[in-house]
C-alpha cells in the first residue's frame, strides 16, 4: 500500500423500502416517487438510489403509472 494514499471504501446503500417493509409503492404517492425522479425526469437507477432489484422494478412501474395519470412529467424543457 502506497504511502499518503486513503484507501476509500464505498458503503452499500441499503433498499429504502427493504428498511421500512414496504411491499407496495402507491403511484399515487408523489411525494415518495420524486425522490426516485431527479429534475431532468428520469428514473434513477438503483446502483444510485440504492433500491433492491424487486423494488426498483415496483418502483419503474409506479413512476410510469404515475408519469401515464399526469402526476409526474414524462419530461421537463
């Protein structure tokens, strides 16, 4: 190991819907879902938000719905 060099270890993130059981993501919560939607309006992948794989594919369902009723913008100018 090189001298002066930090060593920096990633922590994993943890499944925000994992940590609070939550088996169901409503389309209909767009408080919750905009966290999961940055201002360019696309969906964040779970290698940067952390969600597992079962819930990242429940959360992309619930966005879509969301974006399809006109809760959510498909995309922004």
């Amino acid at each position: 190991m090189a001298r002066g060099r930090r060593v920096f270890f990633r922590r994993r993130k943890v499944c925000k819907f994992c940590a609070d059981k939550i088996n169901y993501v409503d389309y209909k919560d767009v408080k919750l879902l905009q966290g999961f939607v940055p201002e360019r309006a696309k969906i964040l992948p779970s290698r940067i938000s952390g969600t597992c794989a079962r819930h990242q594919r429940i959360l992309q369902r619930a966005i879509k719905r969301a974006r399809h009723v006109a809760l959510l913008p498909f995309v922004t100018d």
